[in-house]
C-alpha cells in the first residue's frame, strides 16, 4: 500500500469516526464542546506523563480522554449554577485548562521534546509512520479510529430510542427512565476517545472540523436523525478523502485543507440545500411575495361576497382604493389569480373562485 493511499485512509477513518459523535454535539447545540476537549487534551496528557514519565505510556491516552471528560463535567457544574450560560461555560473552562496544561508543559517538561505545530495544527502528514507493532499492514490511526467507529455505530443501534428521546427531549427522557444525564456523559466520554484517537494522528485542527462541520451539513439536508448520522459520515469521509487528495497535489498541509474542504462542502450545501438553502430560502421568500396579494384579494373578495356592498367592493375600477394599491398592480394581481384560478372577471366585477374562497378560509382560519 502506497504512503498516499496510507494517508487518505487515516484521514477517512477520521471523518467517519468524528461524524458519529459530531451529529449528537450539532442537535444538542453544544458543538463548541469538540473545541473545547480538543484543545484539553494537553492538560491530560501533561497530568499522565506526570504519573508514568513515559510518553509512550497507554495510560497517556487515558489522561487525555480523563480531561475531555472532565471539561464537560466541569461546563456541565457552571451551567447548572444558573448563574453562567452553557457556551460562557465553555469559553471559561477550556482557555482555562488548556492554558494550565501549556504551563505545566513548559516549567516541568522543558527536556521533552514538545512541537507547538504538531500540538495546536497537528501533521496527518506523518500518520502513516505510527503502526501497531502485533499488526502493521496498517497505521495505528487506522485501526483504532475504524475500531471505535464501529462501536460508535454498535451503541447508536443499541441506545438508538434513547439517545434520540434524551437529545430532543431530555426532560420525557428522565420521565421515561432513560437517564439522559448518564446518556449524555456517555457520549461525551464517547466524543473524547475519538477527539483523542484523531487528536493523535492528525491534530486538533481536523478534529474540530470533522466533529462539527459535516454534521452540520447534513442537518441541512434531512429531519431523519437515522438519515443524518449516514450523511455524517458520508461527508466526513468524503472530506477527508478529498481534502488530502488536494493537499497531496498542491503540497500544503493536509489538516489545514480537510477543514477547508468540509467548509466548502457546508457552503455549497448551505446555498443549494432543497428546504433549508439559501437559494430555497430566496424563492419561497419570492414566491411568498408574489402570492401575498393573491391571497388578499382572494380574502377581500370573500369577506364581501353575497353581501350589498360587493358589486362595489368587487368592482375592477374600484379595487385599487379598497386594497390601497396602485391600479396597475391591482391589474396585475387580478391576471395571477385568474391564472391560478382563484378569480374570475365578471363584466366589470372581480368574483373568486371556489380555489379562491378555499384559500382565503385557509388564511383566515376559518
């Protein structure tokens, strides 16, 4: 296997094994989170090589995952003070423990080599380097991330009801016994393995991106929470693939151009998404435009129909004074709902439809 295709591979598991995770932090608007337990990984890490003095050490992992776990817990504690809202919880304890964890790096570990690139952007570049030793046909990052990424999928199937219930509406969740406070340290200790896994391999950078960006894209596109975990991974994958087929051909960082290109594919999905798109958005707002006079002229000509003021009412000429338009626009309007079948032209009189009367009972109400 070439050291490109390698690569590609590392940063596939990646988006497939963040994507996951990411579509439960995006529905329970706490995305921020995945930068906040990327950034605290250092404070884990610096606290178990305190305790082993190897940076080889397994345990390394733990403390890492350990501290991901400890910045929910810890937003969690703030925000249950009443007293700090949730996002001002996060920006106040991970500054605060990835800070503590650049300090204590930098007075008591100043013979350890520490590359501030490698810890703040992260070089996928070099992934491939890094292999099991009871099994190297393929990068550590590999096997680890599709390892979790298949029990990630295990344990939706598994809480698939519950997960849902305690993430669209935790309070029935805890009336139905289904713990969501226990689901949702679950999933956040879920989301800080794979933030370290990744963290590894290819930096914070990616993480980040991977966790938040294609969730968000596919919460664009479907309702389905089912439908949006397989868009998920689909573009986290897709992502992945791509961006590193681009910085292989351009020669630029790799964790630098996956992030872009999840960001392009949220852009164009952002403009193109059928109900929830920029451009959708722009033509129901068009077409709301165009049908609101419709609509109230279907709406004045009910209200006084059958009663001695509608040949008046009705009345072409006249309209323009009744619906405070100008006379052109009445005749413009009239031609639409016409075409529509919402009016027709009696002699000099507009009279609406049955279409016309069922719309304007709609509108009203009634």
């Amino acid at each position: 296997m070439t050291y490109q295709l390698e690569v590609i591979l590392v940063l596939a598991s990646v988006g497939a094994a963040c994507a996951v995770p990411g579509v439960f932090l995006v529905l329970r608007r706490v995305a921020l989170v995945a930068d906040a337990i990327s950034h605290v990984l250092l404070f884990g890490i610096v606290l178990a090589y305190f305790v082993t003095r190897d940076l080889g050490s397994p345990w390394l992992f733990f403390g890492a995952t350990a501290s991901g776990v400890l910045t929910v817990a810890l937003v969690e504690l703030l925000r249950r003070s009443d007293r700090v809202a949730e996002d001002a919880a996060i920006g106040l304890v991970f500054p605060a423990l990835f800070a503590i964890g650049t300090l204590l790096a930098s007075l008591f570990l100043r013979s350890t080599h520490l590359d501030v690139d490698s810890v703040l952007l992260g070089f996928a570049e070099f992934s491939p380097t890094d292999r099991l030793e009871w099994f190297d046909y393929l990068p550590r990052a590999v096997v680890v991330l599709l390892a979790l990424f298949v029990v990630e999928v295990g344990l939706v199937v598994l809480f698939f009801k519950e997960l849902k219930l305690a993430t669209f509406d935790a309070a029935l969740a805890s009336t139905f016994g289904f713990a969501p406070m226990l689901l949702h340290y679950g999933l956040m200790t879920m989301t800080s393995l794979t933030a370290v896994a990744a963290f590894d391999a290819v930096g914070p950078v990616v993480v980040v991106a991977l966790l938040v960006v294609p969730a968000a894209t596919a919460y664009l596109l479907t309702d389905r929470l089912s439908t949006m975990i397989a868009l998920s991974v689909g573009f986290g994958v897709l992502g992945g693939v791509l961006g590193t087929l681009l910085a292989l051909a351009l020669n630029t960082n790799i964790a630098g151009t996956v992030a872009s290109v999840v960001g392009v594919q949220f852009g164009v999905v952002f403009l193109i998404a059928p109900r929830q798109g920029l451009i959708a958005q722009a033509f129901r707002s068009w077409r709301h435009r165009r049908e609101f006079p419709e609509r109230m002229l279907a709406i004045h000509l009910h209200q006084h129909e059958g009663t001695p003021a509608e040949a008046e009412e009705s009345r072409l000429a006249g309209l323009h004074r009744h619906l405070h338009w100008l006379p052109a626009e009445v005749l413009r309007v009239v031609r639409r709902a016409a075409r529509h079948g919402l009016v027709e032209q009696r002699g000099e009189c507009v009279v609406v439809t049955a279409a016309g009367r069922d719309l304007a009972r709609e509108s009203l109400g009634v």
